[in-house]
C-alpha cells in the first residue's frame, strides 16, 4: 500500500511563485520515477514535469525555466518549485508515482489547486 499526500497549492497572483510538494509513504521497493500532472476544467491531463530514479529530469514546453522539480530520496518526496505563474497554470496538479515492487505499479495524489488570478 502506498499513499501520495500533496501540499503546496493555493491562490497566487501573476507573477507570483509556489512551491507543491509530494510526500510518498509505504511499502516501496524502488521508485522508478516521480512527477507532476496537471488538468484545467475542460482540459486533458498533461505533463508538467517529472524526474527518475536516476534524477534526469522532463519538462513541459510551457513550465521549462519557471518550474523546478527535485526529489528528496531520504523523504520520498517530490517538489514542484512553480515561478513566474501565469493565469494558464491554474489546475489541479496530480502526483504521479512510479513504483517496482517488483511489478510496475502507478499511483496518483488525489491532486491539489493551484489558481493563479489578479
């Protein structure tokens, strides 16, 4: 059993910075990888960013130089450092864990808004 508990989300204005943060807690063997999801009402699910096991990092076209995601491999956290927000950010920002135990297994934070309006 593993759970995804988030934090961090909130309502910023323009401009403004936040920072997610993803603490995953369990039984875990190896993690395979850790990222971000977001979905905006009426929108698809999308990538945001996600680093692996190895630490290479992924990054969305729309976030690559505002956002920062790092991994904490003692705490089994994962955080989202969000700059320069803009009005098309605000969505509901999933956690994504990929776990070998030893199968593939996938889990998801149950998410958390981040709203960026004047």
């Amino acid at each position: 059993q593993v759970e995804l508990v988030e934090s961090g989300g909130g309502l910023v204005q323009p401009g403004g910075s936040l920072r997610l943060s993803c603490a995953a807690s369990g039984r875990i063997f190896s993690i395979g990888g850790m990222g971000w999801y977001r979905q905006a009402p009426g929108k698809q699910r999308e990538l945001v960013a996600t680093v692996t096991g190895g630490g290479r990092t992924v990054y969305a076209d729309s976030v690559k130089d505002r956002f920062t995601i790092s991994r904490d491999n003692t705490n089994d956290t994962v955080l989202l450092q969000m700059n320069s927000l803009k009005p098309e950010d605000t969505a509901v920002y999933y956690c994504k864990l990929v776990v070998v135990d030893p199968l593939l297994k996938t889990y998801w934070g149950q998410g958390t808004q981040v709203t960026v309006s004047s």
